[in-house]
C-alpha cells in the first residue's frame, strides 16, 4: 500500500515539475512571441486602460482622453485638431502614432521606465504608471498666426528662435483633425480612406517631410559661400555679371525678372534678386565652398529629428559649372524643407550659427515633476560672424525698400529674403512663393524669431505668385505674433 501512495505522489511531483517547466517555457521562452501574436489583446487592453498623458502648447494641453465605456477604453481627443496635427500626430487604436505621439510614446502611455517609482514593483504587478506629459516649445499665437495666414491654402511654415533652436512654430496645410482616427470603429476606416485618397494630402506634414526647390531664398547660402570665400569683398562694388547670364559650356541663358542687373553689385542684386548675378557668382565661389557652406546650413544631414524625423535637404555635390549656376540660385536638384529654410536665417540673425532646432522643453509625470528636459543642444558655425552681419544688412534692406517690403513691422527690425520657385516638367508647373526672414524689436538686444514660409497655390495666376506678395505677409504675423 505505501508503495503504491509512494508512486502516485511521484506521478503527482513528476506532473507538477512538467506544469511548472511549461509555465517557465510560456513566461520566459515564449513570452514574445505570445507579446506579438495579433491574436493577444492584452497589450492593447492595457495600453488604453487608462488615459493618455497630454501634448503642452503653451502651458495648455491641446490633447486629451475620452472614456469610451468599452474594451479599449480611453480614446485620444484633440483640442484645435487641425491647427497642431503636423506636431502632435495622431494617436490611433487601429493605426498607430505619429509625430509626437509617436517619438513621445513612452511617456505618454506611461510605459516609459523613467515614469515609475517604484520599477521593480510595477514588473512584478504589471502595473503602468499614469501618463506623463509632453511639453512642447510652440508658440500658440505664433502658431495660430500661421495657420491662419495659408487659410487652406497648400503649403508651411516653420518658425525657430535663432539663439536656441527652438521650433515656435510648425504648421502645414491643408491639414485634418486628427481625433478622426482615434477610435477602432467602422468610422475610423472611412476617415482613412478619405484622407490617404485626398489629392491634397492632408496627411503630409509639409514644414518638416516634404522637400521644396527654395528659388531665391536658397542665395542666401550662395552670398554667405561667397563672402566667406572672399569672392565678393565690397557689397557696393560692381560683380561683372552680363544679363543674360549664358550657363558655361551651354547655349542656355539665364535671364532676370526685371531689369538693372548686368554688373550689379551684390547689395542691389539681392536686393531685387538677379539671377544672373547669383548664378556666376556661385559658379565663381566654386563646388567645393559652395557644397562646404550649405552643409554647414543643414545641408545633405540625414540625422535631423526634433525629435521625429526631418526629410533631409539637398545640395548636389556632383554638378558641372552649369548646373551650379542653377543650384546656386536655389534651382536644379537644389531641395529645402521649410523648417531648413528657417534655419538658415536663424544662422544669420544669430551671427553665423546654426542651433539645432527642437520641439520638446521637458517631459514630465502627470503631477508635473520633470522627467527629462531638452538640454545643452549642439551648434555649428555655417559662416563667419562678419559675413552673418553683412547679410543681415543685405537682408534688412531688402524688407526696407526691396522685393520684401510687405514683411515690415513698425517699431521692428526685419530682414528677408523673397524667392519664386520653378518645377516640373520644363518648369511648367505653377511656381512656389517663398519668404525666409527674422525679426527684432528695436528695443531687444537679438532677433527673436526666424520665419520660412512657402506657398504652393495652384488656384493663383502664375504672373501673380511672388515670394514677396504671398508669402511675406504670412511671415511678418508670425513674427509679429512672437515680438508681441
């Protein structure tokens, strides 16, 4: 009799031991698999078990939850949706994040390690702590200022402080309410559709993913390669520039908008910007300080994030003196992202420097304890200090009785720069307007803001589209908004 209970309790052990190494296999061995099987919804019950944390403009949350009363509980709502789409994202429980929803996932969700009190607890219980919060740098009367200034229309702008790199601004239109594709249901499908289908592409974030020929804004750089090359020495000095411009090696000529540009100096010809001047003078500076300058702008960097990704501007590096001659006035393969654009005249109202731009102050937990902050942030020099103060004075002039006159703001001071960019097929296609600039009030010791702005406006005549008459007005209530 004992022998038989000794047995069953060794079938018994043998049984437990087999139960236990299963478990260990389904915990430990098989845990990710099981973590990643679509059919698991634990993950996601979890993740919108409790609310999101919230996306800071100005001190305001523009983002919140709404208890749905079912499985995947809390949904992501949004204040003034379609005014911060292109910063904070969406955050969808069928379509995922992103922007800041995504890059600040972690702290939002409150899955981020940092968020917890007590981590070794939470990991034993599963727990996750609340949400924390996302601060953002934005301006909101900058960023209003913009949003509405394009009114619909196609296009972005992008607005730093030059001493700091901080992004004040970021909007792009036409743009959507991004609250249309939080939820799980049948709606949310539609909203898809409709917005991945919409010609216009809503969905497109255009101050910061896509990339635009920047016309005259870009001899800006091409002044500054030239300056510190030591090609031009004397702004009032004539360049020996013919109008016609004939591209070397070519029977291509180059020809300007208005008249008065053979042999113009460099302060009229950016003045009134020539092409034919801009044109030699980058091909006199030469490729090497050419490529050199406008990679010290943020030129060809692929690792741009603020924190979510920058598509990368471009500047040829292989070019024939021909086509330098067109990359130098901001034409050819030459392509910019707004926010690029802005960058460079930040570097010039900030003596030469180019700060890295940033979105995000601080991060914090939901009782506002801080998590993490932006910190020290890396800088370059893209030109020398006394070729950044030249430009600025190039600049100022050409808001004060140049192409940029609509920029100007009483009691400020105000440097621009205008540009008209061609594309498509033969330059066909209707162009970009472009306007680049920054703004001090007379009263302060350095500029404040930094503002690039495009405008693709396709419902426009082509003879009326200018960087000066579309885009300078938008610029100058962004800067106004932020000197206010």
């Amino acid at each position: 009799m004992t022998r038989h209970i000794r047995r069953a309790a060794a079938f018994c052990a043998l049984l437990l031991a087999a139960l236990l190494v299963n478990a260990a296999r389904v915990q430990v061995v098989r845990s990710e698999a099981y973590d990643g099987n679509p059919a698991n919804r634990r993950a996601a019950i979890a993740r919108y078990a409790q609310p999101r944390g919230d996306i800071l403009v100005g001190g305001v949350p523009v983002t919140g939850s709404r208890d749905t009363g079912e499985q995947l509980r809390y949904e992501r709502t949004y204040l003034d949706g379609p005014l911060y789409a292109p910063v904070t994202g969406f955050a969808s429980q069928v379509y995922g994040t992103t922007f800041l929803e995504h890059s600040g996932d972690g702290v939002l969700s409150g899955s981020d390690p940092l968020l917890a009190s007590f981590p070794l607890w939470d990991d034993v219980t599963r727990g996750r702590p609340a949400g924390g919060d996302v601060v953002t740098t934005l301006n909101p009367r900058a960023q209003r200022a913009a949003f509405e200034g394009l009114d619909g229309r196609k296009g972005a702008v992008a607005a730093v402080e030059p001493s700091t790199g901080r992004v004040l601004a970021l909007v792009s239109s036409p743009s959507y309410d991004p609250a249309a594709l939080s939820g799980n249901d049948a709606r949310t499908e539609r909203a898809w559709a409709r917005l991945n289908g919409d010609p216009d592409r809503p969905m497109l974030n255009r101050a910061v993913r896509q990339t635009y020929p920047p016309g005259s804004t870009f001899k800006v750089v091409t002044a500054a390669a030239a300056l510190d090359a030591g090609v031009i020495t004397d702004l009032d000095a004539a360049t020996d520039s013919p109008a016609p411009y004939r591209l070397p090696g070519t029977r291509t000529r180059l020809t300007n908008e208005g008249d008065g540009c053979e042999d113009a100096p460099l302060r009229d010809a950016f003045e009134w910007s020539c092409n034919t001047v801009f044109a030699k003078l980058g091909v006199d500076t030469g490729l090497a300080p050419m490529t050199r300058t406008a990679q010290a702008f943020g030129f060809n960097d692929l690792d741009v994030r603020i924190p979510f990704a920058v598509a990368p501007s471009t500047f040829d590096t292989s070019l024939d003196r021909a086509q330098l001659a067109l990359s130098s006035i901001g034409q050819y393969n030459t392509r910019a992202t707004p926010l690029q654009m802005a960058m460079v005249s930040a570097a010039v109202a900030d003596g030469g420097q180019v700060r890295t731009p940033y979105l995000v102050e601080r991060t914090t937990r939901r009782g506002g304890a801080t998590v993490s902050t932006a910190g020290s942030r890396p800088s370059r020099q893209a030109m020398l200090p006394s070729t950044a103060r030249r430009l600025r004075e190039l600049m100022t002039d050409v808001v004060r009785e140049g192409t940029g006159v609509n920029a100007a703001i009483p009691g400020a001071i105000v440097g621009g720069k205008t540009g008209t960019a061609q594309h498509g097929l033969g330059n066909a296609g209707i162009p970009y307007a472009w306007f680049v600039s920054w703004a001090q009030d007379v009263r302060d010791m350095e500029p404040r803001v930094a503002v690039a702005v495009v405008v693709e406006d396709g419902s426009a005549r082509r003879g009326d589209i200018t960087g000066g008459g579309m885009a300078a007005p938008i610029a100058r209530a962004v800067m106004e908004a932020v000197l206010d």
